[in-house]
C-alpha cells in the first residue's frame, strides 16, 4: 500500500513526464504487438489461403507466379495453357475438379477473370463454404456478356445489379483501352473474405474473345485450378508436368508456394521485428532517463523517506515499480495504437489481396508483449532506483540553499 | 535505566582536502524516560549531526548509544531504520514535509514505516494539532505554521519513546514559534514521550528546566572560524 502510495504521487507530480514516457512505451508497445500480430497473421492467413484448391495447372514457369496468379489474383500470367490440356487434366481420374481462368483485362483497375461457373457451383472456397450470390442477383450465364463482382469490387467500383461497363484491356488499368463489348452486372458475390472479392468474374469464352485479343489463342486459357481426389495423387501430376513435361508447370501444394514467397522474405520480417525491438529498448530508456533526471528534484523527498524509517530497499521498489507503472499506463495505451495499425494494415491488405486479417484476433503477443515491456521498464528503472538507494539522508535533509 | 544513554560517541567526517574533521564526541550523556531537554549551541557545533546520530541516520565512528536497550549502535542499517521507524519521531526546522502528499498522507506515510499506516489516529492526531479541517490539503496550501503542526503530528504518530527536535521553531515567527513550543511540548508530555530540542533561541531554551550546551557535551575540537 505504501508503495503503491508513493508511486501514484510521484507519477502525479512528474505528471507531464509520466504522460510522455508512457506514450512513448504506448507507440513502442503498439509497433511491437502489430509487427508480430501482422506479420503471423499474415503468414497463417496467406499460407492457409488456398481458395479451396489443391494446386494450378499453367504454363512452363514459376510454381509462385503461377499460383500468386490464379488463386490470389495478382501477378501476370506466365503464359497460356492450350485447351486440349485443360481437357486433359479435368479427365484424369485423380482430379475431382478442374476449373479453367483467363486473365487479362480489367475494370477500373480490377481484374476481370474469365472462367466457368462450375468455379461458383462446384467448389468450396473454404471446407463448407461455397460462394453465394446476394439476393437479387444470380451467377452469369455463359455465353452471355453478363458479370457477377465480388463483394469488395462491387463496393469500390461502386456498381450494382443491372449496371453495365466496358471492360479495359491488360491487368493495369489504362483508360485509353477500353474494350468495345458491354457487359451488365447480374449479381455481387457475399463477401467470402479471399481474392475472389476483389475480382470482377465473366464467362471464360467473354474474356477468350474480347476484341483485340489474339484470335489464335481464343481457346487457350491462363491457368486450370485443380482440385484432387486424393492429396497423394498430387505428387504423380506433379512428376507426370513437371519432371516428364517440359511445356506446363504443376504448383502442388498451393500453401508451400505461399509459404515459399514468405520464407524468401523472411528476412524483411526479421529487420521489421529488429526495428520493433529497438523502438521498444528506446522507449524503455526514455523511462530510465525520465525517472533520472527527476532524481535531483527527488533527493529531498527520498531524504524524508528514509529520516521516516523506510529502509533503502524500500525506496529503491518504489523507483522501479514507478518504471514499471509507467510501462503499465503505456501498455494499456498500447492497444489503441495496436488496433488501429492492425486495423489500417488490415485494410491495405484486403485492398490489395483481397484476404482479410482480422485485428481482434487473438495472439499471444497481446499477452507477453505488454509482460516484457514492463519488464524492460522495469529493468530500466533500476538504474535511478540505485541511485535512490544510495542516497545520502542527512545532505538530503539539510536546507537547500 | 535511562531511555538514551551515550558513551564516548564519535562522529567524523572528511574534509575536501582529505583531513578528518570530528564533529561529534560525546563522553556521556543520558536522557530519562519522559525528560524534555533542550540542547543549546551556535552554528556548526554538530547539533543537527548528534540528532541524526540519536535518530540512527548516521552511524557513529564509535561510541555506544542505548535507546530503550537497545545498543543502536550496533545495529544495521535496516535495523536502525526499523527502530527509528517506531522508537523515534523526528521534527526538522524546515519541516521535511513530502509537498506531493496530503496533510493525512504525510502522517499515514510516517506510520507506515513503523507499526502500519492507521488512517483513525493519522485524523486525530492533526484534530489535536488543531488541522482536522485540512486533512486533505497539501503543504504548500497551508500556512508555515500549519506546516510545522503536520509535522508535530507525524513525529508522534507510531507513539515514540523518544522525540527529536532540531530548530523547531527556527522558521516560525515569534507567535507561531511559542504555539508550536507548546504543541510540541504538550504533546510529548501527554504522550510520554521524551523531548530532546535543539535551539538557539534564548526565549526557547529559557522555556526548559533542564537545558544544556553542546559545547559542554560535545568535546569535539571546533573548527577556526572562518
């Protein structure tokens, strides 16, 4: 009680220095928890972010792109797979489905992909969930210039049921290519939270025939999604394309290529986490260094403390559960910061990819981020509180002049 | 057996230029149990370093000193501080009063570190130092006179056997100065406690019947006058 006493009056009187201190561990905290909530999040949600597929037929290339391409929705194609291969694949007895993209044109900046509406009938984006159309709305038809948007496409073109736009030649949007044919929106997909709200979906003979595409590759599509059987079966396509083949690339398992593109930048997640770290040893120095220079002002008041009776153990406990308060008032602070970076970073990468993370996901870092910079605080009080200890009761005493 | 009994204490400190300087040397002195005593002497003659001695503050280089029988001097510093804690309630000229607390919280403070901080006698000690209207406010809104009060109250508040007094009424006009004397003075009495004050006022030692100088019991050697 008496130290808890002498804390909350000692953060009363320093109070401006309190309140900066603590917003710096607040700011520290909050980066911290976001790095690392962020970056496992991020690494969990894309690696486990497959679509539902188990792996993508394309052309001769990089299993990545290829994958980064057809189930994420970015990146260009590596290049085209003939029809007859689709045909191929979608006969094999280890594949359950096959479902044929064609990529290449956009509106407003949002990719158009071409493909059959077995892609909304027939697969699972998740186990148990199929994509659903909002009410009022249905699946296009093929053979028809109809679309159906994805939820967050259809939120940021702003388009709606009955709407009709021209779609743009390439995947970048470059308003002095637009195409000629006029499509009309006949439904928006229910949010799924993955790539495929962000995409703008037609039947795949629209984007084969699109005006200024070459006619010679009309029948050609950019990737085939495949989904096996059995995961076993996965390895036979993979020797059969990949190691027999020399014309099209097999990227199987889908999750180990995005794992893949994690691990090769795993070293930009260790220098984000560095610099975290060192923002968090900074802040926790700005606690030694209030509390320090506050320990002339102090001299007096740790005196009277001591011609009280209390011993030099006791002044010293108050001096560092006072860095440790100060890391306490910071880190509740801290979840602010941290909610609302996750929440922007969040924002940006559903912009981008379409997957979303969620900031009020539990992780453990919410749990011993706040514990360590209270213990580093705390560590860094020790040093005024030595000083504290030594202090010399009868100069402390004396008027001051 | 006396409540303070002193022999041969020793008190020196060390000069800039690395000469010992002995403050304090007191043969024998002896203060009875309840006994108020005022102690005399100009500046510099080692009164405020012969309270801290008494109070355990500062250890002796030698000597022995007995409070209530227990050689202090022999004690360790967290002992000293124990017994200081509860034995002895301490007034200082400038009253030492921690600015951030309140009137109450000063006194809690000083009781906390003895037998545990006891909110009921912390409010009814300052209603007897006439401040049960300003438990709550903070030094700096109370008058000097006020101040000192706060501090009579803490200095008795763990019940001591023994209170110190240096210069209590050295920053206190001459009205206050004699109602502090008396608070100070009649508490100590009704609480059987022992007053050892320390003045150079003529009008407060005059006060005393029993009054002595240092310069009598501390046989250090003084320094030249500057």
């Amino acid at each position: 009680m008496t130290l808890w006493l002498l804390v909350r009056r000692s953060l009363r009187q320093h109070l401006l220095s309190t309140i900066v201190t603590a917003l710096a561990i607040a700011l520290a905290g909050g980066l911290l928890m976001s790095v690392w909530a962020v970056k496992r999040q991020a690494h969990d949600t894309f690696t486990g972010q497959t679509g539902g597929w188990d792996a993508v037929l394309g052309a001769r290339g990089s299993k990545l792109q290829l994958v980064l391409n057809a189930v994420f929705h970015l990146e260009v194609s590596p290049g085209n797979v003939p029809w007859a291969d689709h045909l191929d694949i979608a006969s094999n007895r280890a594949v359950a489905l096959a479902v044929p993209l064609a990529v290449g044109d956009n509106y407003r900046g949002y990719r158009l992909v071409g493909t059959t509406t077995n892609y909304f009938t027939q697969s699972e984006y998740a186990p148990g969930k199929k994509f659903a159309v909002v009410a009022g709305g249905r699946c296009f038809e093929d053979g028809y210039r109809e679309a159906l948007l994805g939820s967050f496409a259809a939120q940021r073109l702003g388009l709606k049921v009955g709407d009709e736009f021209h779609p743009y030649h390439g995947l970048n949007f470059d308003p002095n290519a637009q195409h000629q044919e006029t499509y009309v929106v006949v439904g928006i997909l229910e949010p799924s939270n993955t790539p495929a709200d962000r995409v703008v979906w037609i039947p795949l003979a629209g984007l084969q025939n699109m005006s200024g595409h070459d006619p010679t590759t009309a029948a050609d599509v950019s990737a085939v999604l495949v989904k096996l059987r059995s995961p076993i079966a996965g390895k036979t396509l993979e020797l059969l394309y990949n190691r027999q083949g020399n014309r099209l690339t097999f990227a199987w398992p889908i999750a180990e290529q995005v794992a893949y593109l994690f691990d090769r930048f795993g070293w930009f997640d260790q220098v984000l986490t560095l610099v975290a770290w060192l923002v968090a040893l900074v802040a926790t120095g700005s606690v030694l260094a209030s509390i320090y220079n506050s320990m002339s002002a102090r001299r007096r008041d740790l005196a009277i403390l001591r011609a009280l009776g209390a011993r030099r153990s006791t002044v010293f406990g108050a001096i560092v559960l006072e860095a440790a308060a100060i890391a306490v008032l910071g880190m509740a602070v801290s979840y602010v910061f941290y909610f609302s970076v996750v929440a922007v970073v969040a924002a940006v990468i559903r912009a981008q990819t379409g997957v979303v993370l969620d900031p009020l996901a539990w992780d453990a870092v919410l749990l011993w981020a706040p514990a360590a910079m209270v213990a580093l605080s705390a560590a860094a009080g020790i040093v005024p509180a030595i000083k504290a200890y030594g202090t010399n009761v009868a100069e402390g005493l004396s008027p001051e002049s | 057996m006396p409540l303070l009994e002193i022999t041969d204490l020793r008190k020196a400190f060390t000069a800039p230029d690395g000469t010992a300087h002995e403050v304090v040397r007191v043969p024998r002195f002896e203060l009875e149990a309840r006994a108020q005593v005022a102690l005399s002497g100009p500046s510099g003659t080692g009164k405020t370093t012969f309270l801290h001695l008494i109070a355990g503050i500062l250890a002796p280089d030698s000597g022995k000193l007995v409070l209530d029988g227990v050689e202090m001097s022999a004690l360790a510093e967290p002992a000293r501080d124990r017994l200081r804690a509860t034995s002895i309630g301490y007034i200082f000229q400038t009253f030492n009063l921690l600015q951030g607390f309140t009137a109450l919280e000063n006194v809690l403070l000083g009781m906390s570190f003895g037998p545990g901080a006891d909110r009921s006698r912390a409010e009814a000690l300052l209603r007897r130092v006439g401040l049960g209207d300003r438990l709550d406010h903070f030094p700096r809104q109370l008058s000097t006179g006020q101040q000192q009060r706060i501090a009579v109250a803490r200095a008795l508040a763990n019940r001591p056997k023994l209170v110190l007094a240096d210069e209590p009424t050295g920053n206190l006009d001459a009205a206050n100065a004699r109602e502090a004397l008396a608070l100070i003075r009649g508490a100590c009495a009704e609480d059987g406690a022992a007053l050892l004050l320390v003045s150079h006022d003529p009008g407060v030692l005059a006060s005393f019947d029993r009054h002595a100088s240092l310069a009598e019991i501390n046989h250090a050697s003084r320094p030249p006058s500057a």
